[in-house]
C-alpha cells in the first residue's frame, strides 16, 4: 500500500507560544514528510491526538538511533492553540506504552496490519502486549538499531524500577525476517548492566548467545542505576 501521509489537523491552529513552536518546527513538522504514522487515535472532542510513527529518515542519522516517534498534541480548542508532547523510543510497544501512560486508551491505538512487519508468533504478541501494559515499570537505559537487510534487529536494555524484580536487567531484542516481513520479539534477564550491555554488543556482532532466562532476584538489594542515553554504548561498539 501508499505510504500514508501524516495528518497532524492542527489547520487554524497555532502553537501555545513562541518556543512551543520552535520545538514543534524542530521536533516534527520539519521532518514531517519522513514521519509515517503506524497508528493514531484522535479523542472525541478532538482536544487530543496520539501517534506512533516510524522515523524513515532515521536510517539515514547517527548509527544505531531509535526509528519510532511517540507523539501526543493537545489542542485547546477554544483558544486555537496546541501543545506537544514527543519521545523517540526503539519500539512500537515501547511507544504505545509512552502514550497509553499519557492518557491514551489502551484499546486505541492498535498498530495499521498493513504497516510494518507483523509479529511471527505467539511469543512475540505476548511480550509485546506486555511492554504496551507495564512499560512504566522500567527505565528505559540504551538500545541500538540496526536496520541492515540481512540482520535487521534492535537490542534495549532496561532496568526494573522495582528493587524486589526478577532479573533487575533486561534485554529486549527484535529481529526482522525481511523475506517473510516478520518479526519476533524476545526477552532475556541479567544480574547487572554490565551483563545486559555485554549481550546487546556481542549480539550486533553476531557472536551472542542464547539470551539468558528471566529469573527471580537473588536479593533486595537496589539495582545499580542504568546509565542514560544518549552517550551510552555497550563496551567495544563504536557508536
């Protein structure tokens, strides 16, 4: 199918003021022709629009750079202006759960079927339905996009946020099948963020493992703080 246009209806609207537009110019409409929208959901009143959307331009950026746009706009419609809200996250999941928690229904914003590679299996519906769902208990650490055609796959790393969490680290990795357009999406636990970074490097490299099972905590004690993009890279990876 056509790749759909964006429509942000903001038509006689105009920004709250004057460096809401500035970061809106920046953040969006700049790039608003290399923005696809995966999926969206407009409040009745219209007052709130929610997007998930790929970033085509992206592969063109800084190696390894999330491809996925959370973007929420609220509009006060007697005044005529807008708001905006956006965050740049290496997963659709991961973006649906950013707008679910902003005030998004989560039945909603379903991604478009015919966008976008479809989940592979069971396994990857689940984790994915999981990630839309408790997305908030996790900080989200570092991840990295690689979308070669022959090993297209992206890695994140994530931290619990609940001290008593099994495996307080964690890896998600998706990996795409550009011949059947498919994707699965799995998960795998570490004990530190040194562990979790170690698999993600070894992974771009094509020398991991199998990804280590989700256990029980061994401890209570508080996980070591994950370090924050940007700037963070597993050890030995250029970025």
């Amino acid at each position: 199918m056509p790749i759909p246009e964006l429509e942000l209806h903001l038509d006689d609207f105009e920004a709250a003021d004057h460096q809401t537009g500035q970061s809106f110019w920046h953040a969006v409409k700049i790039n608003q022709d290399q923005l696809t929208p995966l999926a969206e959901h407009h409040s009745p009143s219209r007052a709130n629009s929610f997007y998930v959307l790929h970033d085509r331009s992206a592969t063109w950026g800084h190696p390894g750079e999330p491809q996925i746009v959370a973007l929420q706009l609220q509009r006060d419609l007697k005044a005529k202006t807008f708001s905006f809200a956006f965050k740049m996250l290496p997963l659709p999941s991961m973006a649906q759960s950013w707008l679910i928690h902003r005030g998004c229904p989560p039945d909603a914003i379903d991604l478009n079927p015919e966008l976008g590679s479809t989940p592979a299996d069971e396994a990857t519906r689940a984790l994915e339905r999981r990630l839309m769902g408790d997305g908030d208990h996790y900080a989200y650490g570092y991840s990295y996009t690689s979308d070669d055609p022959d090993d297209w796959v992206t890695v994140v790393a994530l931290r619990a946020l609940d001290e008593r969490a099994p495996s307080p680290f964690r890896v998600v990795v998706e990996e795409v099948d550009t011949d059947a357009w498919t994707h699965t999406l799995r998960e795998g636990g570490f004990a530190t963020v040194e562990e979790a970074l170690q698999w993600c490097d070894d992974r771009l490299g094509g020398t991991a493992g199998p990804l280590p099972p989700v256990r029980p905590a061994m401890s209570f004690t508080r996980p070591a703080a994950m370090p924050k993009a940007p700037g963070l890279h597993p050890p030995g990876r250029s970025r």
